[in-house]
C-alpha cells in the first residue's frame, strides 16, 4: 500500500467508528441466515394420507401439473416422476422439481453408469415404472423428522422389486457416509421401523455408484420410527405406463432427533433413498434453499472482508 493511501490515527478511528456499527450489523444478519429457526411443519399424522402435507392433490389430480406435486409450507421435496423430460426420451416422462412450496426449480435427474458397461450412460428409473420412486418430502420440528415418499415399490417386494430403507447421515463414517438407517420393508432382517446405527448397506444393484440402499446389517437400537407403508390412499391412482396399471405406494414416517442423538435441525441432504437394485433413487447433495443461504453467507463474508480496518 502507498504511503498515500493509508489513514491517518484521527481517520482511521473515525472509519473504524463507522465500521464497527456496520460490521455488527453484517454478523447478524449472517447468523441468521445460518442458524435461524427451521420452517415449521405442518401439523402431520402417520397414517398415509398425505392430506395434511397439502398433497391432497395427488389423490384426485392431474400427475403431469407441477401443482399437484407442491406441498404445504415448511416442507421440502424432491419430485422426480418417471423420466426426465430434459433428457429428450421418447418414452413416457414426469415432473422433476426441487425445492420448498415458494422456492422451486427444476430438477435435472442425471444419467448413471451402468455396472455391467460403465461407459454406457442409462435414465432413472432403470427398469421402468416397477422400480420409480416418485417422490420424496421432507419436514421437521424441533423434536421430530418427518418424511413421505410416493413410490412404485411394495413394502414386501422381492428380489429386484425390493425397496430401499431410508439412510440417514448425522457424523462422519458411516458404509457409503450415512451412519444411521430406518428399516422400511416389512422383510429380515430388522422389523419394519426399526432405527439402526452403523447400518451394513447391501450396495449391490445394475447401477454405479455402488450405495446405501437396503440394511442387511447392523445395531438395533430397539428404538424405532412411526410408519405406514400402504396403497391404500392411492388405491383409485395406479399409475399407467405402456398400458400396465402399476400400484402406487406411499411410504410415511416419523422418527425422533433424540433416537438418532441429534439435537440441532437437521436438512433433506442428510438422507436418501435407493431402492435394491439402484434402479432409481433420491439423493441431493446440494439444494436450492441451502444453496441460496450458502451464497448470502459468501456474500455477507465479503462484506465483512471489505469492512475490516485496512493496514499499511
């Protein structure tokens, strides 16, 4: 710096006087970005109507209008419904959308290697509608975590019609980075609900990368979440494909932070679901929402660079 360009002390205590409001100021507000409070969910029961998620749309509605697919406040999804249009197939396609009610994008569903050729690149669901899952919504409280997945698969599937359980990440560690499971198929080896720690994935299917996807392994911690596993709700909407009604599930559930030691908000990047084969599967690691705030912290660090006191 030139001798020209530095303060002198009257100066540079008056600028620093007026930084110092400002930068306060800065800090704040990026800690509220940060650490402020999760969006409330709405007030939601585990019985597999997905009603009070403000999917009531799904029921009767149109499936191809982004509409029908857009919850209540408070919750975060992930829709991705047969295939993605944007990949320009011929065959039949959906809605890809991410994001929360008011805060919404497209969803670009990438391309995967295939196991048996990894230079041949192949759409999700890999095995047409018996092995899609639909959708994937996310909310929370201070207490609890709620998820709700619309799906193809059924909760006693067998063999390459299995569905995933859900993995969740809270630590580092864990087979393929997620250190906890809920076990959701009513198949061995733990019982439908069952929350399991240091989960053995099985990570074996057509797709790559090799992932967490159903738990053939691990420490039953004897607690276990709410959850209806059921077609019950969406037994007048099968979904057509090629001509072949396909029976629509719904997968709700509910598990405490405490069970899993957690006592901070948690985010849908924590968790994924991938059914037996890889044949399809939810998995964010980034998202809009976090995205955005993660670009308002860099933008408030600049601003706290560019006030900092300058010295020769």
């Amino acid at each position: 710096m030139n001798a020209s360009d530095s303060l002198s002390i009257v100066d540079f205590e008056e600028e620093s006087g007026m930084r110092k409001p400002i930068l306060a100021i800065a800090i704040i507000v990026a800690m509220i970005v940060v650490f402020g409070p999760v969006q409330a969910a709405p007030a939601i029961t585990v019985d597999g109507d997905l009603s009070d998620w403000g999917l009531g749309a799904l029921q009767t509605g149109d499936w191809s209008q982004e509409a029908t697919w857009i919850p209540s406040d408070g919750v975060y999804f992930v829709v991705e419904n047969n295939y993605d249009p944007k990949l320009g197939s011929s065959e039949y396609t959906g809605i890809h959308i991410v994001g929360v009610k008011d805060s919404y994008s497209q969803y670009n569903e990438p391309l995967r290697p295939l196991k048996s050729d990894p230079s041949v690149m192949v759409k999700e669901p890999y095995g047409g509608e018996s092995a899609d899952i639909d959708a994937f919504y996310f909310a929370q409280d201070t207490d609890k975590v709620y998820v709700a997945v619309v799906t193809s698969q059924a909760p006693d599937g067998a063999g390459d019609l299995r569905g995933g359980d859900l993995a969740i990440r809270v630590g580092p560690g864990g087979m393929y980075g997620y250190d906890w499971g809920v076990k959701l198929s009513t198949l061995p080896p733990f019982t439908q609900g069952a929350i399991i720690q240091n989960p053995v994935w099985e990570g074996s299917g057509y797709l790559l990368p090799a992932g967490a996807d159903i738990i053939i392994g691990g420490t039953d911690t004897g607690k276990s979440a709410q959850i209806v596993y059921s077609s019950d709700w969406l037994i007048g909407k099968p979904e057509i494909a090629y001509g072949t009604p396909h029976t629509k599930y719904i997968v709700e559930l509910a598990f405490d932070k405490a069970d899993l030691g957690v006592t901070e908000p948690m985010s849908i990047t924590q968790l994924k679901l991938e059914e037996n084969c890889h044949n399809d599967s939810i998995y964010l690691p980034e998202f809009p929402t976090i995205a955005i705030s993660l670009g308002l912290v860099g933008a408030f660090g600049f601003v706290v660079y560019s006030l900092r006191p300058k010295k020769d």
